[in-house]
C-alpha cells in the first residue's frame, strides 16, 4: 500500500486525507507546521528558496521518517518559481537517500490526460471512474464545508465575550467534518457547526473593524505559515475577510473563468496589466475591490523573496492613494518573529480606528452644520 | 496635583516620564537597559519617586517599548501601547502639527505619517539594521570615537565621500578602503551620516510622502550629523523636539490620560513595586506542535504576566 502525504494547508488536509485514504492509500497525515518543520526545512533548502519551499521540504522530511513513501502535491501555471517546487523537493531527498515517489497534478483543464493517469495511480482502491468522480465530489463538498466554517471564525472571533472560544469551536467543527464521511454526515456536521458558532456569546455592541487579507496562497492559506494572522486580528477587534480559500483557487482553475476571478484581474487592470505569476495580480485586485466595499484596511502577506508580491508591493501605494485604504504588507521567513508582527499590527489596527472615529466625527459635525 | 507617568522599556535604553495635565514633562529620565529590564524598571521609578514632588499623585501610567508587557504588570499599567503609535501621539502633542515623524532608535526605526493629527500611514525597519542607532554605535568603535562626539565631528568635514552603508559588515570594508586612500576621520563620520540618511529613507521611508514640519525623534536625534544630513537630503528643515530621546514613555502617558478619561480609575500599583522580587522563568509548551516557549514573571511567588504563547491557553484572566 502506498504511504502517502501532501502538503498541510490549513484544514485541506482533512479533505484530502479522505480522499486518499478511500483510494486505498494509507496517509500519513502531514503535521502542523512547527519549529522543527522549519527547521529541517531550512537545513536542506536553498538559502533563497521562499517560506513556502521550506516548510513543505521539511513537511516532507517529517513524514519521510514515518515511512512515506509518496508525494501527492501541485504544480502551477505561470511563471512563479513555485511550479518546480516539487520535482526539485524529490530531488533533495533523493540526495539524501529518500527515493519517494511523486505525484504532482497539473491544472486539469490544461492536462487533462495526465490528469487522469495520477488520479488513477493513486487508486490503489481500484474504484470505478463513477465512484472516482462521486468520492472527489464528496471531498469537494467537505472542504467547502471546511472553508465555510473558518469564515464562520473570522466573522465572529472579534465578536466573541470571551478571548479564544472561537477558536476552540472551530477545531471542534473540523474534528466533525474529519469524522464526517457521507454527503449526509458531512451536511449534519456543518450545520453542527454553524450552530456551535452562533452559540459563541458574543458582543453586539463591539466596534469592529474590518480588514482584506491579501497576498500569496500558501502563507495566506497555513496559519502556521503566517503567525496565526488571522487569530491575531480577530482577538484584537478585527473581522478579516480573506481574499483567497482553496475552494475558490480550485473553482479557478479547473473551470472556465468565475465571475469573481474576472473581476478582481478586472479591478487589476489600470495598475497591472499583465499575469506576472504567483497571485500578484490578485493582490492588486483584491485591494482595489477592498477599497470599493469600503473596508478599514488591507494587509498583504507574502514570503520573503516572492517575485510577483514585490511587484504588486510596489504598485500598491499607488491603489492605497486612490482607493484611500490603507495597506501595510509583511514578508514573512524564518526569521520573522511574532513580536515584532504584533507591533505593527498593533499600530496598524490603531491607525484605522482613529481614521475611522475622525470619519465618524467629520461626518456627525457635517450634519450638524 | 495629578499627573501620568510613561514608561518606554527598548533594546538599548529605558525611559521614564512624568508628565501633568498640561502636558508639562516634570521628570524625564534616559536610562542604559543593559540587558536587565527589571532591573533598570526598579532603579529608575525609585530614582523617579524621589525626584517627584510628594504633592504629585500619579492617576494613570502607561508602558511601550519592546518590553512594554513586562513593564506593563510590574507597574500595573492602564495602557499596554505599541511604540509606532506612542511615538505619534507624543509627535502630536509637542509639536501640533507635525506631518511626518522621523524615529530612529537603537535597534529600529520607523516613519510616521501622519494628516491632521492622526496617522496615516508607517513603516518599520524588518530585516536590517543598517539604518539604526546600533549601526552608528557599531562604526564609531571601529572608529574608536566616542557616540557622543560623532554628530559634532561629522560638523566639521569639507569633503563629501560616500560610503556603501547597505550592510554593517560592508560598510566596515568600504570604511578601511576610504581610510587607506588617506580620507581624514570628519569625512568618514560624515559619510556614515549619509549612509545611515540614505538606507533609511531607502528602506523605510520608500514611497512615503514626507512632508513638514518634521519631528526627528530617538535616541539617534542628538546626532547632529545625521540632522544635517537629513536636511540636506531632504532639502527641508528637521525640527528635533526637546524630549526627543524619551519621545515614546510621552506618548504613553498621554495614553495612559485618554485611557484613564474612560475607566476613571487607574491599576497603577504605586512606587512601592520597585521594592518587590520579580523573577522569571519560562517552560515550553505542549500542547501542540508550536512548542511555544512561554515565558512567566513572578512577583513574590505570584505569577502576574505571561507571554510567548499563540493561543489563549496561557492568557492571566
């Protein structure tokens, strides 16, 4: 039997391991990124290779020492370095004497062939095509559920009375989508879900600011990656409305273009032209749509080195300027420490409040006069 | 008569203020952190309670700086600040119409934007230190010149040379390279000024809008060579506040006022602290794969602050 792992993407790995595992795979389950992750991912990684490279490097070294024998990731279209990600992390560890298999899918509307020969050597199970399609349709169903319930959290956390509840609700909601197997179970499970959450006690009262996050997938999707920015926020007084889910990547890139990615590389347009790989264009529409709902501010988060972030870092200013939203950006690495994370979001949160109580006071004296 | 006492524990100094309802700084102390917090925490509010005339109650107390948490439950301070925004907040109350903030501090800097007395927009120094205090601190050993005298000497250079101040350790080669071809020491200091000028603004000021009047503050203000060469670069005048070095614990005790004007009553614990045993230890956690060190302070046997952990499993109710 295969020994398979993935890389840990947030909550997606719940979905996958299913799907995985009724392939007839065993599935090593890829831990939550920690010290140690990184730490071997650094040891063995190019110097300059991007958080993202590191910390699936040392993913894959973690679970290689507990048997796995198979890598099952993604390419990517574009030109960001990320698309030779894999095949240079199985060159690693050969080097070091892991000789893993890996299995790295393509976006199917471009591969359509090769799509289907991964998707049939990793069916161990020997399932029929039609149960194929019904079980990546069940796995698809959980991890809408899966993202349906972190907006849940983002929304409420700043709400919430008591400091952390949301966040405990939250992993309940994924320990039952995990258990979840069925469409039906997996149906009961998130309205499980979604009742625990309105159940949070929460304050009606608070003012709460609102903030787009924006940026590069994987540090945008792994709250290890990134600080637990999110959870941060939210426990500062802040609803974050994320600009990319799984879900919403994949609807990109296994269909026709969606309404919604039209309209971001639409807002886009007067500022970046062009794809420049990555989600740099995105980074750019997003914040111009952020600006248009009239949210507080935008925060862009990226690795240190990502070509297309820094592009649209520098083109941001601009789009801050027109839209008047603030931006503050951060590019995360090993070296980034959440101390010093905290203080400029701290001053960040600070800075909006205050724009927001001089709005407040500008407008209440204009209808004075 | 009341007033609000400010406290601004970083890397290299910690300050402390008193500061009364009229914005008049009645204490102001620049104390050497030397790596002991607690400790220059307690020498310096004992130094603060003697100078302070008995007649003064302290009604409210606030903490920033990069140890603002652990001086925050010593002192049982109303208001836990980030530095970026106590630093605005002293910026607007001692020159009122401040537009642009220029920090420089030991080991950070940042920018302040800031329109009709609220901030717009900032920026901090991430992942290099070529721009701060340390780095001049670092050049005049080389130099073997004292910190104090660099500003006074860079005065007097005629000649404008220009050292590579990207990186500390290149600047050092750059710096012997200048000395070999037989530049005199002014000129040298003058180009560390500039080099200094040129990777802030490079780095932490890109794309900022710097407008006057603008405040330079930190302790990196004394600097009289880094004034002018800011001025020079800038082409405007720099106005340096009198409280430049201990601009962030200002800021706090304006915050700790605003703070104070909503609750009414303040947790600050009195002098008396400073007569307490505080100590430390800390413990990795376990439960989950952050192995968060989380740090604790005691005072007497009682924890009273906790941190370094990500979740809430730590958080003192």
């Amino acid at each position: 039997m295969r020994k398979v792992t993935f890389p840990h993407m947030g909550h997606s790995y719940i979905a996958f391991k299913m799907a995985m595992e009724e392939m007839g795979n065993e599935v090593i389950i890829p831990p939550r990124p920690g010290k140690e992750t990184l730490d071997l991912g650094v040891k063995y990684a190019p110097e300059f290779a991007c958080l993202p490279y590191k910390v699936l490097l040392g993913t894959y070294l973690q679970t290689v020492a507990k048997g796995m024998d198979t890598i099952v990731t993604s390419g990517g279209v574009g030109p960001c370095r990320a698309g030779h990600y894999a095949h240079l992390h199985q060159a690693i560890l050969h080097n070091l004497g892991y000789n893993v298999n890996l299995i790295c899918f393509e976006p199917p509307k471009r591969h359509p062939i090769d799509f289907y020969r991964k998707v049939q050597s990793l069916n161990n199970a020997k399932l029929s095509i039609s149960s194929i399609i019904k079980l990546l349709k069940r796995g698809w169903h959980k991890l809408k559920a899966l993202d349906h319930m972190e907006k849940l959290s983002h929304q409420i956390r700043p709400r919430e009375l008591k400091r952390g509840t949301t966040s405990k609700v939250y992993l309940q909601a994924q320990r039952w989508l995990d258990e979840a197997r069925t469409h039906t179970e997996i149906k009961v499970a998130e309205a499980e879900g979604v009742k625990a959450f309105n159940d949070i006690p929460q304050d009606s009262e608070r003012k709460v600011i609102k903030v787009g996050l924006v940026g590069e997938i994987y540090v945008l999707l792994e709250p290890a990656s990134n600080l637990e920015i999110e959870e941060t926020l939210g426990h500062m007084g802040v609803e974050v409305e994320r600009s990319l889910f799984l879900t919403g990547w994949t609807v990109d890139n296994l269909q026709k273009n969606t309404e919604e990615l039209m309209t971001v590389t639409e807002a886009a347009q007067p500022y970046l032209p062009e794809l420049i790989g990555g989600h740099g264009r995105d980074t750019i529409g997003h914040t111009v749509i952020y600006g248009k709902r009239k949210f507080d501010g935008v925060i862009q988060i990226a690795p240190f080195t990502c070509i297309p972030e820094i592009v649209a870092r520098t083109i941001l200013p601009k789009v801050s300027k027109l839209h008047d939203i603030p931006v503050l950006t951060f590019f995360l690495d090993e070296q980034t420490g959440k101390a010093g994370m905290v203080t400029r979001l701290e001053a960040f949160v600070d800075l909006l409040k205050r724009k927001k109580q001089n709005i407040s006071i500008s407008q209440t004296a204009t209808t004075l006069n | 008569m009341i007033a609000y006492l400010g406290v601004d524990v970083g890397s290299v100094s910690t300050n402390i203020v008193v500061v009364d309802d009229d914005n008049n700084v009645l204490i102001n102390l620049y104390l050497r952190t030397n790596g002991r917090p607690i400790e220059t925490i307690k020498t310096g509010l004992k130094e603060a309670a003697s100078m302070l005339d008995p007649e003064v109650r302290i009604a409210g107390a606030g903490t920033t700086g990069s140890g603002r948490y652990l001086a925050g439950v010593i002192i049982g301070a109303d208001v836990i600040k980030n530095e970026i925004t106590a630093h605005a907040v002293a910026a607007s109350i001692l020159v009122p119409d401040v537009q642009t903030v220029l920090e420089i501090g030991g080991q950070d800097s940042k920018i302040i934007i800031m329109r009709n007395g609220v901030v717009t927009d900032f920026a901090m120094n991430t992942v290099c230190a070529a721009g701060t205090g340390s780095f001049l601190d670092q050049q005049a050993s080389r130099l073997n010149i004292q910190i104090s005298d660099f500003g006074a000497l860079a005065l007097e250079s005629n000649n404008q040379i220009r050292i590579a101040g990207r990186c500390t350790v290149f600047a050092e080669s750059d710096m012997i390279h200048k000395q070999q071809m037989g530049h005199c020491i002014p000129d040298i200091v003058n180009g560390l000024c500039e080099a200094l000028v040129r990777n802030y603004l490079n780095n932490v000021g890109k794309s900022k809008e710097i407008l006057t009047p603008v405040v330079f503050q930190g302790g990196v203000a004394a600097n009289l060579g880094i004034k002018a060469a800011f001025e020079r670069e800038l082409g405007i005048p720099i106005t340096i506040p009198k409280y430049f070095n201990v601009m962030g614990a200002v800021g706090a005790a304006q915050l700790a006022k605003e703070e104070i004007q909503t609750t009414g009553e303040t947790s600050f614990k009195g002098f008396a602290v400073t007569n307490m045993p505080y100590h430390t230890t800390s413990f990795e956690c376990d439960g989950c794969s952050n192995a968060c060190e989380v740090v604790e302070i005691y005072q007497e046997n009682k924890v009273i602050g906790r941190w370094g952990n990500r979740c809430p499993k730590w958080d003192i109710v």
